[in-house]
C-alpha cells in the first residue's frame, strides 16, 4: 500500500470501498488508518448501545486569533471535549435524579483538523451517544437545554470565549443527525459514508507537531 508522502506512518486508500463499505472516495485519497479509526469507533458504539444517535458539525477559530494561536489547537480540542463530556454527564446525572432508571451515555467521537485555502485551520467532528439518552439536536435558539446549546457552549469554553462571541463558529451541515441500529447494518454504512470525509488526505497539513486526527479511546 502507498504510503502518504509527507507522513509515512500512515498509508493511503484509493479503493471505491473499505471493508466492502462505501466511502467517499472521490475526495481521496483516504488515509487507511483514519478510515479504521472511524470504523472502530462506530463498531464500539453498537457494541454497546442497541441504538446509537451520531451527528456531524465543524468547529472554526474567530477571526481575531492569528497563526501564533494555531499552535495550540490539540490543547484546544481537548479542553472541547472534556467540555462536552461534563456537559453530558451533569444532564445525565440530572436525569437520573429525576429517574433512577435514565439511560447514561458514553461520549465517543472521531475528528480531524484541516487546513483552509487561507491557512486557517478548522475541525470536523462526528460525535456518537446513546440513542436512549440522546436522540436529537434540539432547536438552533440560544438559551435552550438541548445538544445544539452544549456544542456551543464546550466550543465557547474552549477558546475561553462568552458563547455570544462564537456565534457562527460552529455549524451543523445539512442532514448532520443519523440514528445507527445495531440490527439494521445499511444504517451504520449510511454514517461511516458520511464520514468517511473525514478521513481524506487532502487538506490535512503534517509535519507541524499537531495531529490531524483523533478519536475516542474506549
């Protein structure tokens, strides 16, 4: 297998399928690595939960913040995450107080950093929860308990910014939410096509000392 170029740790895919599952291909080529990452990732989660609730959105920097600041993106995406995950658990710890028998759910996610035609960097992000627990965004308004506002709100923590300031920063595609049933297989391959994306070479920048990807651990 061919080994990227600038990075020969990790190998690339121009196959139309990885592991007789589609991918998005044409945007290769893929990193082989990023895609089995990906697989796992969702593999563990219907392991464990009958249904899963997957979504997908990008993460952007304001633009008052200059290249110096870039250095700091792992530090940034870690304090997103740890962000988010005590988001989901004080609601689940809420919920339990309200009902012993509320589902609880592990926060498991894949993303990767890219750089624009401008230099600037962004994430792409696919977060995958307990359908039992979670089971939609909720609507776009400020203010509103739901997953839309905790997105918001762990990306503002992140950049050490009032959530009012990041407006705009984070976005949700088109047909970013996908429910996975364990018993019904075409609906992971829906989402491991879709985010299939995020595992292309091109637009990855190597050889700053940064990763360009990451993912859950457990």
């Amino acid at each position: 297998m061919p080994r990227h170029p600038t990075n020969s740790n990790l190998t690339l895919h121009f196959e139309k399928r990885y592991l007789g599952l589609q991918i998005q291909f044409d945007k290769g080529p893929l990193i082989r690595e990023y895609l089995d990452r990906l697989h796992q990732t969702i593999v563990r989660s219907l392991s464990e939960y009958k249904r899963v609730f997957a979504f997908r959105f990008d993460l952007h920097f304001p633009s008052d913040l200059n290249e110096h600041n870039f250095n700091f993106d792992n530090q940034v995406i870690d304090r997103f995450v740890e962000s988010f995950k005590a988001k989901i658990k004080h609601n689940r710890n809420m919920a339990k107080g309200d009902n012993k028998y509320a589902h609880d759910s592990l926060v498991r996610y894949v993303w990767t950093r890219e750089v624009g035609q401008q230099g600037r960097p962004h994430y792409h992000f696919a977060i995958l929860l307990n359908y039992d627990a979670f089971c939609s965004l909720g609507k776009f308004e400020a203010g509103r308990d739901n997953m839309f506002n905790r997105v918001q709100d762990a990306w503002a923590s992140a950049l050490a910014r009032h959530v009012d300031d990041i407006i705009g920063l984070v976005h949700f595609p088109k047909n970013s939410c996908y429910l996975l049933h364990r018993e019904d297989s075409s609906s992971a391959e829906e989402f491991f096509y879709r985010a299939s994306y995020l595992c292309k070479s091109p637009t990855k920048l190597f050889g700053s000392g940064l990763h360009g990807f990451g993912s859950s651990r457990r």
